[in-house]
C-alpha cells in the first residue's frame, strides 16, 4: 500500500474536557470534508478555551476575541514526516477550534450543537483545502460544498434562515 492510499489521518487533542464531540466524529468530518484530496495527508484539530482561542486569534489575525475556527494551512516546505501508522504523510495543515465560542454560537443561532461542531470541522478542513470567502463567488461555492457535505450526515444546512 502506498502512502497516498491511506485515508487523512487526522490527530485530535483538547484542552476542554467537556462538551467535545467524539474523537470518531471529528475525524469523520474531516474525512469526508477532505474527500479523495486527503489521501496520504494529515491535519491536527486541537480544541481550545477561550483564553487560548483569543490569544491564537490575537497573535494570527490581529483580533483581540476568541473566534469559532482557526485554519493553518502547513507552509509548502514543511516536511513530509512518518507517522505512526508507518506510512508517510504531508502535513495539510491545523485546525484550532474554540469549544466554548461553538457552544455560544450554536445557542444563539438556535443549532443543534452537533451540527455547529460538524459545520465548524468541514469550514475549517475547506480552508485547508484551499476554499475561501473573500469574495461572493468564493463564498457561494464554499457554502455550497458545506451543504452538500454536511447532508451527507443528515444535518441542516448552517446557513438557512432560522
């Protein structure tokens, strides 16, 4: 088996203990949000507090807030590196999510909270990918992938007026 026939490999740590989805789930959604394109990568998901989201926000993005999902794409020349699956992967990027704004956002915007975490991971995984928003053009399509991943696992569309 070649490396490129592995699916993403996708590493998850937290500092919150409570309120996170399962560790199958986030994989789950980056699997699928990934597609055929993650084959032979990896990506880390780490969730975080609001006193780390803030200050990855602050040093990142230049915004002294706490924001939902944070994407770093790994720079071209980062190393490929073996894992410990044995095979050798290319580092996509890392996703930082902050557990507690999901949890805000979700009430206020009257969401299933499954459906905030699994939206978040597809968005955050999209950017990876190389989807954008800064334009309408870029956000149509981005949005439009979201949904059709998401319909995947039989929740609703996040953009629908609620």
């Amino acid at each position: 088996m070649k490396p490129t026939d592995h699916l993403l490999v996708v590493d998850v740590s937290s500092s919150i203990v409570c309120g996170v989805p399962p560790r199958v789930s986030l994989v789950r959604w980056a699997r699928t949000a990934a597609g055929a394109r993650g084959r032979g990568w990896e990506i880390v998901i780490r969730v975080v507090g609001l006193a780390e989201g803030r200050r990855l926000n602050a040093v990142w993005q230049g915004k002294d807030y706490a924001t939902n999902v944070l994407s770093f794409p790994a720079h071209p020349s980062t190393l490929i590196h073996q894992h410990l699956t044995g095979f050798t992967l290319k580092p996509m990027g890392d996703l930082v999510i902050c557990a507690p704004v999901l949890v805000r956002e979700a009430r206020a915007q009257g969401k299933l909270l499954k459906a905030h975490w699994a939206h978040m991971v597809v968005h955050g995984v999209l950017h990876l990918l190389g989807y954008d928003h800064a334009y309408d053009a870029e956000t149509r399509r981005m949005e439009r992938r979201e949904r059709q991943i998401l319909r995947i696992f039989g929740l609703p569309n996040p953009y629908a007026a609620i």
